[in-house]
C-alpha cells in the first residue's frame, strides 16, 4: 500500500505545510530571486537562531544529520586505534560515523525501559574493561587494546538521555562526549541541578538533522553541529568546506557538506512552531496513553508503552509501544489503512557489514528484544483524536481477533 492510499499516515506532512504555506513559499522565493544557494546569510541566521534557543555558542549548518555525526568524530580526530561507547539500537548513522574513519563502536546495550544507552552498562563497562595506558595519559579497552575516547548517547524516538551521568562518567574517565540529537530537537533535561539543558548543548558536540521527518524537518537533507567550545566550531565549519580555512587553502581533508540556503530559510520559518509542534506530540501521547490504559492490554499483548523519565523530556519524534505479534500486528494495520513503522528491526551489531566486529546473536539482549518488539504509531501535531481513536480500536480488534 503507498503512502497515498494510508488513511492514518505515520506523519503527514502536507497537514503541517498547509499551516504555513506562504511563509515557506516567501522564504524559497527570497532565495530564488538572489541566487545565493550555499551558505551566506541565511544559513547564517539559521545558525545563530538555533544557537540562541539551544542556549549554546555556535551552530554550523551541515549537509545532513549524517554528516554531522561524521564532522564531530573528524573534528575530535577519532580513527583508527580508538573506540566510541555506543548503543546498537540506533539508526545507522550513528555507527557508520565511528567505522568510516577507522575507528571501532564498542556497543552498550540500551535500558529496555527507555531505549537508550543504559548509564549504568555504562559505567560497568568503564570500571571493569578499563583502565590507563603505559604513559597513563589513555583509557584502554585491556580486552581489545583500544583507546576509549568518546561516550556517543543517542536520544532516541525524541526522548533526552540521562545526560547527568553522562557528563559524571566523561568527567571521571576524561572521555568527550558527542550526542546524537538527530530526533530529539526541542527535549531537554535538568544538569546537576541547573535549570533546562536542550538535548545537545551537554557534551562537547551536538548533532541535530533536519531530515523532513524530523520535529524539526527541512525540505531536503540538513543537519547541524552545535558547540560551547569556539575552536571546536571553528573546527568543524573549515571541515565543512574541504578542510579549507580560506578558499583553495586547505588545512586538513574536509567534506563537501554545506547547509543549502533553502533549507536554511524553510527551517527559520519552522524554528518558530517548534515549540508548540514539541507540545501538541507530547499531549498525542498523552492521549494514546490513556486510550491504551482503557484496553487492558497494557502488560500482555502491549508489552510497554514509552513512559518520559522523571526529570527529563520526550518530544516524540516517534511514538513506539512493544506489543506481541508485531509483525502480524504491522500487517493488519497495513491492511485497515493504518501506517506504522519499526524502528530498528535489527540492531547494529547483527548488521552484515559490521560482522567484522565478531559480535553474536545474544550478546546484547536488551537491544534485540526491543527489535523483536518495537511498533512506532501515528504521530504528529496534526493528528486528532479521532484518528487516535481509529488506531487504538483496530490495535484491539486484532487482539480480540487473535483470541476469538
């Protein structure tokens, strides 16, 4: 079934762009009529809008998501020899960034609750695997004789690691730590007891996408690499352009991954909804939560449902219940009209072009249950309770199916 035909989309995005037609359309114009398609001004302004409500120092506009995962990891000088702590429930993304320059993902399984690298794995990892090299200058993996040089947290679905601990184990170890804020734009969290944190403003580099997808999505591919750290910025905005600190000077082997000025001026007109779009997620959760609560199938055909963590937000970029049957559960949604998705049916260290790394089926168990489990529904600021409704009510038809 096309996404046309779907009568309950996992996201509509004509319904936002409806919203807010002729500002996007004045935006493109304006760039249309200069010319001026790479970088400049308008990139320029994105940057320092999103800086300036992020509450960080600098912003650079990248080419993707991707892209900015790939920049951090350059911009720390990550390759071979080192290792970074990562979850292999993720998007691809996230490892690909580690491997493409030769450097190793040392995988911590998630917290089956959250979904999300567990802090505690974490620092049992650190405290049992590790310890300082022969000038003691290094953290050493004593099994792989790898350097450990960065703790990668993913704030996965829209939901903000605990990033507290975090920061703790990268202060006690001297490790950096890069976040993956690819789809949690807008959450935040308290740090040692500081008011709000957004997620990416915790660690040493951020990275934001603005694949249209996302709470905050361009037209295209985009993405962003936020810093409080100047020479770090100045770093990955030379990488972004070849290496080059002035043209045809070229200091290191950068990236062709420039912001589009188009999608720079698309995402300044979306810049300011995001706030209420963050807000309209969280209360569709709300009301799938209490839609499910009436089922009675909390607990046995729907394993779980995502409940935010005390201190720390969800803005929902996917909504994901664990349910029984998910396959065949996927498959009569599909039929009845219903679009769902499975974010991730397998984990990345069963991934084919990662069996390098000699990981086995089990080794990660959390993390393979959650891709056995996982179901993302509906979700977005345009969704009403009907159609809310109209999922909940089929999700107990096929249950009650399967029992009659």
């Amino acid at each position: 079934m096309s996404e046309q035909l779907f009568k309950i989309p996992i996201l509509d995005l004509k319904a936002q762009y409806r919203s807010i037609r002729e500002e996007i359309r004045q935006a493109i114009d304006e760039i249309l009529e200069s010319q001026l398609f790479i970088l400049g001004k308008k990139v320029e302004s994105f940057e320092k809008e999103m800086a300036t409500y992020l509450g960080c120092q600098n912003g650079i506009g990248v080419a993707s998501g991707s892209d900015a995962l790939l920049l951090a990891m350059m911009a720390l000088e990550i390759g071979p020899g080192d290792a970074v702590l990562v979850p292999p429930f993720t998007f691809f993304s996230t490892v690909s960034s580690i491997t493409r320059l030769g450097a190793t993902p040392i995988f911590i399984d998630i917290d089956p609750g959250t979904y999300l690298m567990d802090p505690k794995k974490t620092e049992i990892f650190l405290q049992e695997r590790c310890g300082p090299g022969t000038d003691g200058s290094e953290l050493l993996d004593a099994k792989l004789r790898l350097r450990i040089r960065v703790i990668l947290p993913v704030h996965l679905f829209g939901q903000c690691c605990p990033m507290d601990y975090f920061m703790t184990l990268a202060q006690r170890y001297h490790l950096r730590v890069v976040e993956d804020v690819a789809q949690a734009t807008g959450a935040y969290a308290s740090l040692f007891g500081q008011p709000r944190k957004f997620a990416g403003t915790f660690g040493d580099l951020g990275c934001f996408s603005f694949f249209p997808t996302k709470n905050l999505g361009g037209i295209g591919d985009g993405g962003m690499v936020v810093t409080d750290q100047p020479a770090l910025g100045e770093k990955i905005a030379r990488l972004r352009v070849h290496g080059a600190s002035s043209r045809y000077h070229h200091e290191r082997v950068g990236l062709n991954s420039r912001l589009d000025a188009i999608q720079a001026s698309v995402l300044l007109v979306k810049l300011r909804q995001l706030e209420q779009w963050c807000r309209k997620r969280i209360e569709r959760a709300q009301y799938y939560q209490s839609l499910f609560i009436q089922t009675g199938l909390i607990g046995n055909e729907i394993v779980s449902l995502p409940v935010p963590a005390e201190g720390r937000t969800h803005v929902f970029n996917q909504y994901v219940v664990r349910v029984s049957r998910r396959d065949e559960l996927k498959q009569y949604l599909t039929a009845h009209g219903i679009q769902t998705e499975i974010h991730y049916p397998l984990p990345l260290h069963l991934q084919p072009c990662f069996a390098y790394l000699g990981h086995r089926k089990g080794e990660f168990p959390n993390s393979e249950l959650a891709s056995a489990q996982v179901l993302s529904l509906p979700i977005y600021p345009e969704l009403t309770s009907a159609q809310q409704e109209a999922v909940v009510d089929r999700i107990v038809a096929f249950y009650g199916r399967q029992k009659a």
